[in-house]
C-alpha cells in the first residue's frame, strides 16, 4: 500500500495490469478493509483451484524446463 501512489503513475505498470487507472491509496486501503480473514482464505482456495486447472491444461514439455528471472537489486522493504 505504502508504494501505490507512485505506482499508480507508471504507465508500465498501468499496462501490464491493463488497467487505464488504479485507486488511490485511501480507497484502496478501504476497500481491503472490508474483507475478513475467510474471506481472504475463500480468495485463496478460488486462485489455487484455478491455477491447478490452468496447469493440467499445459502440455508435458511445459514442466521440462524452468526459467528463474532473478533480480540483485538490494532496496529498502517498506512491507512487512
């Protein structure tokens, strides 16, 4: 939350979410106030059914090979 302010003006960002606007932080952050913990935990069991589904759907050679894109950049983490 503490960085969506800068990112809601990265056009990079923007489009990767394909998004045109994202919320400010204030409404945001009431927004993710109003769920409760089995709410997120429901949100949770809805993403991984799906994720399994979609990985099923992938042909054997989708599993042969991973690729890491790993980043050295060394910052501050304002989370927790």
């Amino acid at each position: 939350m503490q960085d969506i302010e800068l990112l809601r003006n990265d056009e990079g960002w923007l489009n990767a979410l394909g998004a045109q606007i994202i919320p400010d932080p204030t409404t945001a952050g009431d927004f993710l106030r109003r769920f409760a913990e089995p709410d997120i935990c429901s949100f949770m069991d809805a993403k991984n059914t799906v994720r399994k589904k979609v990985r099923q759907l992938q042909p054997a050679t989708f599993l042969r090979e991973a690729i890491i894109n790993v980043d050295g950049t060394i910052c501050a983490n304002t989370g927790q």
